[in-house]
C-alpha cells in the first residue's frame, strides 16, 4: 500500500472494500464461481497494473539515464 492510497480515493479501476462481501466458512470448502462480472472486474485491474507497470519503467529509465554532454569537450 501506497502513502497516498491512505487519504485518497481508489482510481477506476482498483478493488474496493464494498465489493469485497463474501465470507468463506471454514465447513464451505466449494469453489465460488467466477461470473462475467468478477471477470470484468480482474481485466480492469490487470490493465490498470500493466498501465501502472509501464509508467513506473519509463519514470525510471529517464530517471538513471546517461545525461547528455554537450559537444566540444575537455
């Protein structure tokens, strides 16, 4: 968990703790279905990490790039 997803809302895409609404007994050891819907919800979050993912690459790779030197050196 990230500092700032402490005191801001969740950007389209993450879980919320409504949708979290199931309890599993320990007697209940079925399976519970995968529906469309919860499958939807599993794309949007993998996008949204891949996106996340992506940023967090480019953010570093111009952070430790080689700076450039001007022409004409010592």
């Amino acid at each position: 968990m990230q500092l700032n997803e402490i005191y801001d809302a969740a950007p389209e895409g993450y879980r919320s703790d409504k949708d979290d609404n199931t309890v599993i007994k320990l007697k209940d050891t079925r399976k519970t279905r995968l529906s469309l819907d919860r499958l939807h919800r599993l794309r949007i979050m993998n996008d949204t990490r891949k996106i996340e993912h992506e940023k967090k690459l480019d953010d570093i790779s111009t952070q430790y790039k080689i700076p450039a030197q001007p022409p004409g050196g010592l």
